[in-house]
DNA sequence: CGACTCTCCTGGGTGC
DNA sequence: TGCACCCAGGAGAGTC
C-alpha cells in the first residue's frame, strides 16, 4: 500500500530512469486503469506519442510528468497495489500489466502494473504547474505550501474526528491509513477525538508527529507491509522499520505494554494503545 | 460548504 | 482439495 513516502521513492526513479526520454509509443492493456481519462485509450495513447517527460511531481500520493509541447502531463495513482516498473523492453508482460510506454531510445520500458486496479493513469492539462483533477486536494506536508497556521484553523472548524480530518485529502493530502495511526500513537491522540477540541499546540504536535513517521519511512527507502508494492526499479519497497501500531494488535504499545487494540473505523482498520491514547468521552 | 456513506477491484488467507 | 467467504483501502460520487 503506497503512501507519500512510497511515493517518493517511485518519484525520485523516474526522475532518474524516464525524464528526458522521447516516448515512442503507448498501450493500454486493461481500460480500467485509465478510467479517469475520459476522451478514452485511443486518446491517451495519440496524446503520448512523440513527448517527452520533462519532470517528475508528486503532491500526496498523486505523482505527474509534465510533458514537452502543450502544458499537460501523464498524472498516476498507485492506489492500493499499483507499480510504476523500468524494465528491460524484452521483458515478458507482467500478469498485472496495464499500461505499457516504450521510449525511441530502445531503453527500458515504463510499465504501471496493477492487481487491485484501485490505481489509474491519465493524460490531463495542467493549470499554474498542477494537473486540473488534482486541483481540489491540500498540500502534503513536506511542501513549502503547505501552510501549519491555516491547517490548524480549518480543523478547528470541522466537526469530526481527527483520524478522518487526517485522511480528508482537501485539509492534508498525502496521509493514509498506516502513517495515520502512526502519527497520532506518536502525538497521543485517539482517533475519534472530536477536531474542534484540539489546541493549536496539540496540532502542532500532531503535525510534527505526521513529519516525523513519514520522513522515518522515506529515510528507509519507504514501508509498504504488501509484496505487491514494488517501486520503479522493481525493488521491493518493503523495509524493516518497525511500526509502533500499525498491524500490531494485542502486541505490547513500546511505551507503556498495554496490548494493542484494533477497532473498526470507516470501513478499515484503526490500530491504538488504549492507555496512550484515551478515547474521548 | 461540510459530513458522511457507498462503491470500485482482486487475490491471499481462512474456515469448513 | 475445493469452495465460499472475508479483508485490504484511496478517493470520487452521491446524499443530506
């Protein structure tokens, strides 16, 4: 499951292996995986024809490639199982393949591979730098416009929990279910407590925490806790960093002993230390 | 505008 | 060994 700082990793491989090279052709293998992309595969194929990736983008989880000629680029997301791969261009098609784009040079291929096809790929227009789909979402932390003051006041406006606050990619993007857990077990926080009870200290607490497990994990190359995850050069990305919550149920919380619990919560898992972290009445 | 629910999808794991 | 489930989850669509 590729978060920001998987993402990061992929990012950085293909402003390595793809940027500067012209691309000579496009295929889709699977219409879902550019389902997003409305004018349809012939389209997204045309439009690839001939350009070339001047850069590598990422904003949260959303990564993009502006292209050379008119301002657009080819904006991914990895969803839950997706790969973005450089592989020999001899290189039998992978199961999953999905979208396959070879380069004039002979290179290496670029292939987004995908078993649970939540990722997709699209060709879109880009407005001021940012592809128009992703126009609506928040920064993510780590960029310079990411702004801690207005972030604090808009979640002092809503009327939620926190973990959902944190997931709502229009107030932070970037944030997902595992780095969610992490950071507020780091930050002491419980998921349900209300937003509009916070501190702006706490916030700022609970921001550094949010800092603080994602750069752990991109200092190790990225954490993803599924073999499906796999970034650019086909590497596993998985890590032995050792989470403290996160898939650690009835394990012993590294501060205090009590066993971990694990709750539903919108769906999905929510893993905290019930003595850490006190429900809220 | 904001809160919230539903839905998309596949295959590994589990229990009988 | 086979089969029917269950589960993982990001984010857009839709409702109120």
């Amino acid at each position: 499951m590729p978060e920001l700082p998987e993402v990061e990793v992929v990012r950085r491989g293909l402003a390595q292996w793809v940027v500067g090279r012209e691309i000579s052709a496009a295929e889709v293998l699977h219409p879902r995986a550019i389902r997003r992309h409305l004018p349809g595969a012939d389209a997204f194929t045309e439009g690839l024809k001939g350009r070339v990736p001047l850069s590598a983008e990422r904003r949260g989880k959303y990564l993009w490639l502006p292209l050379s000629g008119a301002e657009e680029a080819i904006l991914a997301h990895l969803g839950m199982s997706g790969q973005l791969l450089v592989v020999r261009r001899e290189t039998p098609p992978e199961k999953h393949l999905r979208v396959w784009i070879r380069f004039e040079d002979g290179g290496p291929d670029l292939r987004f591979v995908d078993q649970r096809t939540f990722g997709h790929v699209m060709l879109t227009p880009l407005t001021g730098g940012v592809p128009e789909p992703i126009a609506h979402i928040a920064p993510d932390p780590f960029e310079e416009a990411f702004d801690d003051a207005e972030f604090a006041r808009r979640l002092r406006a809503r009327r939620t929990e926190i973990k959902r606050a944190l997931l709502d990619q229009s107030l932070i993007s970037g944030v997902g279910n595992i780095y969610a857990d992490e950071a507020l077990w780091m930050a002491r926080l419980h998921w349900a407590r209300p937003t509009e009870t916070l501190t702006r200290p706490k916030i700022a607490e609970l921001l550094a925490a949010v800092r603080e497990v994602m750069s752990a994990a991109l200092d190790q190359g990225g954490t993803s806790f599924d073999s499906l995850y796999v970034n650019v050069n086909g590497e596993s990305g998985y890590f032995e960093r050792s989470l403290e919550v996160y898939g650690r149920r009835d394990l012993p919380c590294s501060r205090c002993g009590t066993p971990i619990r694990r709750e539903a919560f919108m769906n999905r898992s929510s893993y905290f230390c019930p003595r850490c972290q006190r429900r809220p009445r």
